[in-house]
C-alpha cells in the first residue's frame, strides 16, 4: 500500500509538472464531499460519494491558494511516506506553515486552512490519511481476548488491567494475530465500558468490549471493521438514548457524509443497534432518569427522520418518540435501576432476545 500510495502522489505532482510545461492552466479535480453528492446504496449499505467534482486550477484567482496549499500538503506527505515517517496533523500545519519571501502572505494561517488540504488528497487519490503517514489525535479504547502485533510488539488486549488498549489513530499496520470471541460490543461512553470492563462482562459473555469516547474516531472505526471481517464477528452498537448517540450509530455502520468516500473501509455494514432506545425508557421504568431534551437535539432528529438511512420503521418510530416526548436518556440512566443491571439484566436480556434494531 505505501508504494501504491507513494506511485499516485507522484502521478499527481507529474500531471501538474506536465501542465506547467505545457504553459497551461495546472489543476486538480477535487470530488465534491456534500450532501448533495452522497448517495446511500442500498446493496452495500454505505454512503458512497456521487460524481460530482471541482476543479481546483492555479491560474484562478479565487483557488490559487488553495491549489497551493494542496500541493504543499502533497509534497510533504510524499516526504512522509518515502521516508517512512509519520507524523500528526498538528505537526504538519507547522511543518508547511511559512511566510511567502517578500510578501506578508502565510502559506497556512491555520490549522483549519491545512486539514481540509489532507482530505482533498484522501478523496482525490482514494486513499486514507492514514496510508498518507498522518495520525490524528489517539481515541478509543478496546478490552477482549485478542492478540495484536503492533511495531514488532505482542499485545494481549486481556492483559492490560483497567486501562485497557488505547487504540492508535492509525492501525493499519497492526496485526490481529488471534480474536476470540463471538461478538464485538461497541460502547459510547467511557462510563459504560469502565462498568462493563471491571464487572469481567467481556470474559463471561466471551465478547470484545470498545469504547468510542463519543463520535467514533478514524481509528477506531477501522478497527471495529477489521475485527468484523477478519473474523467473521458480529457488531452491537450501545450509545445513549438521544438523536447524536443514535448518529454515532448510524456513522459506524454506514459510514458519514464527510467521509463518503472511504465509507468501504471504516464503516461495518452488519453493525446492529442494540441501545438505548426511547422505549427502554418505557420498558425498564426509567422516566425518571430522562433528561430534557434541547433544541438542537430535536432539530438533528427531525434532520434524520428524512435521511435514507434511518427510514426503517423501527428507526422512525423511535425518532418520533423523541420529538414527542421531548426526553433523552444517557446509559449512565441504567445505573438508577442498580450499579450492575446494565451487566445482569438489560444487556443479557437484549442480546439473548437479540432486540436490535436495523
């Protein structure tokens, strides 16, 4: 993949270098990531991005920056790979941020103008920042019977006491040497899985316990995919009960608009939701740990009530119970029934009766 990667940089700077002698206009089309250019494809149950580009030229006005700034970043991750070096965003906003000679004119005055640079390149050579040498900050925890290599070191995910394995942001030269377990547990919040995690649930159910930390990361995404297909292992979703818990969700196994284009390779398309649900409320007496909804949580729920993706019965339901109620319930609300029920009693019922939803 690193010469791959390191062959379509070149063609890229080449294309440019050829234009330029050319004494034509040098440009780079761009596929366009928006709503409006993303499909969601029903046989692979992914957002895919559609056809749409821009074309990104330097003798404009309004892109020669841009077209600069993106063949600076260009330059310095073809270093990167060459090299076989990485580094982080941060580092790279800094390493390529300098004044213009005899100008007042900064390559990169932020860090914002530098990252969208990064996932230009992604979706233009389709291939992932991370096979680019990039590394975002580290989020995401994971605990189970599993055996990895990562750098040359053995690692036993059941071996690490509380802590459990950080997931890098970059695993695409870790290797699974052994997974056992019959299913992938993969937990909104670090509460849940702390729970979950000192109770042994991931030893007595025979499961592998993850822990996105909020919105799942590139990193962890990924690494919930690898350990579905590699080993054939099915993938339960447990976030709050809420419109964004239920997005967090959704960008799992579908993948997300602003990422379409490498849905295939972070999203796990047989991931199935097993909670929280706005009837759990009703069903295990927990009215009274609800939580007022806001404003901004109803608007996002009456966003995806029309996306494609959440047109499922089960799903408009559930929407709609929260645009009625006007309630949300976290999974730290579990623990007013008991400080172990979310391990003896709600998980083991919903699992056993596979109550999920699609």
């Amino acid at each position: 993949m690193e010469n791959d990667t390191k062959k379509k940089l070149e063609s890229l700077g080449n294309k440019v270098a050829k234009e330029i002698k050319e004494r034509g206009n040098p440009s780079i089309d761009i596929p366009i990531r928006s709503l409006k250019n993303t499909i969601y494809d029903t046989e692979s149950n992914q957002l895919k991005l559609g056809d749409k580009v821009s074309k990104r030229s330097f003798l404009n006005i309004s892109h020669a920056k841009s077209f600069m700034q993106t063949l600076l970043v260009a330059s310095a991750t073809k270093d990167l790979v060459k090299g076989g070096h990485h580094t982080s965003l941060r580092d790279l906003y800094y390493m390529l941020k300098r004044t213009l000679p005899n100008s007042s004119e900064n390559t990169f005055d932020t860090q914002s103008e530098s990252d969208p640079c990064i996932v230009d390149l992604e979706v233009t050579l389709n291939v992932l920042r991370e096979n680019l040498n990039l590394n975002a900050d580290i989020r995401g925890r994971v605990v189970g019977k599993v055996e990895v290599v990562d750098r040359g070191d053995s690692v036993d995910w059941s071996k690490l006491g509380s802590g459990g394995w950080a997931i890098p942001s970059n695993v695409e030269g870790i290797e699974i040497k052994k997974a056992k377990a019959k299913y992938i547990l993969v937990i909104e919040k670090n509460a849940a899985f702390e729970r979950l995690h000192e109770d042994k649930f991931w030893k007595d159910n025979d499961c592998i316990l993850i822990t996105t930390q909020g919105q799942a990361a590139r990193g962890t995404r990924r690494m919930i995919q690898r350990l579905s297909k590699e080993f054939n292992l099915p993938v339960y979703i447990f976030t709050d009960a809420d419109s964004y818990g239920w997005y967090i969700y959704s960008v799992i196994k579908y993948g997300s608009i602003s990422l379409a284009h490498v849905s295939d390779r972070l999203s796990t398309s047989n991931a199935r939701f097993l909670g929280l649900t706005l009837s759990d409320i009703e069903e295990f007496d927990l009215k009274k740990f609800t939580i007022k909804a806001e404003e901004v949580d109803l608007k996002r729920a009456q966003e995806m009530l029309n996306y494609s993706w959440f047109k499922s019965p089960e799903w408009q339901n559930e929407l709609k119970l929260m645009l009625k109620h006007k309630y949300k319930a976290e999974l730290e609300a579990l623990s007013g029934k008991g400080l172990q029920f979310i391990t003896k009693k709600y998980l083991p019922k919903k699992i056993k009766n596979k109550e999920f939803l699609p």
